[in-house]
C-alpha cells in the first residue's frame, strides 16, 4: 500500500483461501483439475449438440448455450484465484478487478436468465406438447437466447462504472478469491447508499423474478406431470425436469443466502465457500447432472468422446 499523503489505491490484494504452503498447493491442484474438469464436461456438451443433428431443438440448443456460459462463468474467477495461490503479493490491479467484478455478475445474472427460459421451455413442452412447436420455434430460441446474453451483460455497466468512481484510499486488502461487491463498498472511503442501493436492488428483483417464474413454472410441470397415465410417462417428464431442478437449487440456493439474506454473521470463510458452489462446483456438475439423467444426451457424449455412432432407433 502506498504511504503518500494522496493515497490512491492502484491494485487490491485478494487474500483468497489460509493456509501453509502445502495447503496451497493442494488447493491449486485441486482448483486446476476442478478447472479442466469442467472445460472438459461442458465443452463435450457444447460439442455433442453442435454435431448432433437430432440434438438440434431447442431444449439442446438452450443446454448447449448454458455449457457454454458455465465455461465463461468459471474462467472469470478460476484462473486468477490460480495466480493469487502462486503469487507471493497475490495482487491483482484496479482496472482487473472491477473487469472481474463486472465479468463474474454479468455471466452469474446471464446465468439466472437462463435457467429462467429453460424452465419456461420446460413447461412448453410438458404442460402444451401440441403447441410447443409452433410456440418455441427456432425463431424465438434465438431471440431468447439473445436477450440473456444481452440483458446479462447490459445490466451492470453503469452501477459498476460507478463503484469504480468511488475513492479507495486504503486499505486494500480483500479477504476473498475474487472482487466482489461487499468488500470493495467495504473499502471505499466515502459511502455511497445509493449505488449501492441500485446495484443490491438490481440484483435481488432479477434473483427474485427468476426464481419465483422457476417455481411457478416446475409448479405447473409437476402438477401435469402427475396427471400423466403410464409410468413410463412421468419417468420420461420426471428425467428432464429433475437435472433442471438440482441445478436450480444448486445455484440459487447458495447465490440468495449470499447477496440476500444479511451476511454479517456469516463467518467470511463459509462466504468463500459458498461462493465457491455457486461459481464453480455449480459450472463442474452440470454436464454430469444432466448427462446422466438424459438418454439422448449420454448417447450424443459417448459418439463423442468415444466415436460410437449413435443410432437412429
């Protein structure tokens, strides 16, 4: 930290996870194997759908830009927290970390949009299967998928633009992994209510949105899913639905008990560890969870990974 008497902070130091070396170098093991595993898996996923002509709908279509979202997602946090383990300063610049700010809630808010469209594709195709093709047509998957891309990203500019403004004269020390927005407001050296104010608003009205249409939505399904006569029905609408569900919960279970229930009594490491659910061993489980529970997927992996032809039956 600079001493002048116009102190200006140029670069944060993110402290991440304690420990002695040896535990640092089991966790930057641990974190780079975490890292490829899940390039690895939602690449596959990307790859199945793309050279897949049967998985062209858009329930794949939807699951092939969510994998490829979740590759983005966890590259905007792991590779840095894999230099900071390294790193004797573990600092990371001003301009980097609001790009890593910025970055981490776009992609986390595309994310919730997301799940949002695949619960809304979801219910289409279970409670109106006679509509649903006319209704979700290849026309309206891409335009969907436009507006999460588009409104993830166009959300956040300007409230981070201003919490960029604000003075940090020190210290700037962050006992976290990655920038975030309860230990730089924390930093700062004048309040600013009402940034905070909107961008905390921002946040919860997309959490809250999406997740009370994800449950109306499953709602819904469940209900018409019940009404199905033959078991083998409701086994077929039940395994679709049911790797959407724990995704759902995976994420948004751990994102609210961060930015909206009240977090001072939360010690910062179990902060750290929930983070880390949500960002990165939500982005590792996807593929397995909905490879497994998918018929149509796990074929179009093995013809990947294995080169098996997959059948036309």
């Amino acid at each position: 930290m600079n001493r002048s008497t116009t102190h200006v902070v140029t670069e944060f130091v993110l402290l991440g996870f304690p420990g002695c070396w040896e535990i640092q170098i089991f966790l930057f093991s641990l974190f780079l194997v975490v890292y490829v595993l899940t390039l690895l898996g939602n690449g596959a996923i990307i790859c199945a759908v793309s050279c897949n002509p049967q998985l062209h709908t858009p329930m794949y279509i939807l699951l092939g830009n969510f994998a490829f979202l979740e590759i983005w997602y966890v590259s905007s946090t792991i590779p840095n927290m894999l230099t900071n383990i390294l790193s004797k300063t573990k600092a990371i610049s001003f301009s980097g970390c609001f790009f890593q700010f910025y970055f981490f809630f776009s992609l986390g808010t595309t994310e919730c949009l997301f799940l949002a469209v695949m619960a809304y594709d979801r219910y289409l195709a279970i409670c109106r299967p006679l509509h649903y093709p006319t209704i979700m047509t290849g026309k309206l998957c891409g335009m969907l998928v436009s507006l999460c891309w588009l409104i993830g990203f166009l959300g956040y500019p300007i409230p981070i633009f201003f919490i960029s403004q604000l003075p940090f004269c020190g210290p700037n020390v962050i006992d976290h992994f990655l920038c975030d927005m309860d230990p730089l407001m924390a930093l700062s050296c004048a309040p600013a209510p009402i940034t905070e104010f909107i961008f905390y608003t921002q946040s919860s009205l997309v959490l809250f949105f999406t997740i009370m249409y994800i449950l109306r939505s499953y709602t819904l399904v469940l209900r018409a899913v019940f009404q199905v006569p033959s078991a083998a029905g409701r086994h077929k609408a039940f395994s679709t639905c049911g790797s959407h569900l724990v995704v759902v919960s995976l994420f948004y279970g751990t994102v609210m008990v961060m930015y909206v229930s009240p977090t001072y009594g939360v010690p910062t490491l179990m902060q750290k560890v929930l983070t880390l659910v949500y960002s990165v061993m939500t982005p590792l489980f996807n593929p397995l969870i909905y490879s497994l529970r998918n018929k149509d997927m796990k074929l179009a992996l093995k013809n990947v990974l294995f080169g098996k032809r997959i059948s036309q039956n």
